[in-house]
C-alpha cells in the first residue's frame, strides 16, 4: 500500500495545524487550566495569562489574586 503524494500533504498540514495549536496554549493566571489565553494587565502587576473565561470577571478580583500569588 502506497501513500499518495496528496495524502502526505494533508498529513504534513495536519501535522503543522496541531504544532500551531499547541504552541497557542497557556497556564491560566487564575483557574489554573490549560487553554487559549491573553496576556492580561491588572492595576500595575505585569501582565498575566487569563483565559477567555476568566478575562471577563471583574478586574478587582483579578488584581486580588495577582497580589496575592506575585507578591
């Protein structure tokens, strides 16, 4: 059985789609999860990886728990 030159193409794309995917993925600041993330700033602690979840809680919470885990 042979593989068409068309079929290792798709494979390689495939291959090149998951690396990309992978790559994207981030340890959220706050739940802790693997996932998409953006890098987020809160008050005047560096910016932090937050997931799409948990960019839309309130920014005071945010701040609280970047004091308390950065210091």
């Amino acid at each position: 059985m042979s593989i068409s030159i068309l079929e290792i193409e798709e494979l390689q794309e495939m291959k090149e789609n998951v690396r990309r995917s992978i790559l994207a993925l981030e340890l959220c600041h706050r739940c802790e999860r693997i996932t998409e993330c953006e890098p987020t700033l809160a008050d005047d602690a560096p910016p932090v990886w937050l997931c799409r979840q948990c960019e839309g809680r309130p920014l005071d919470e945010r701040a609280k728990r970047v004091r308390l885990i950065g210091g």
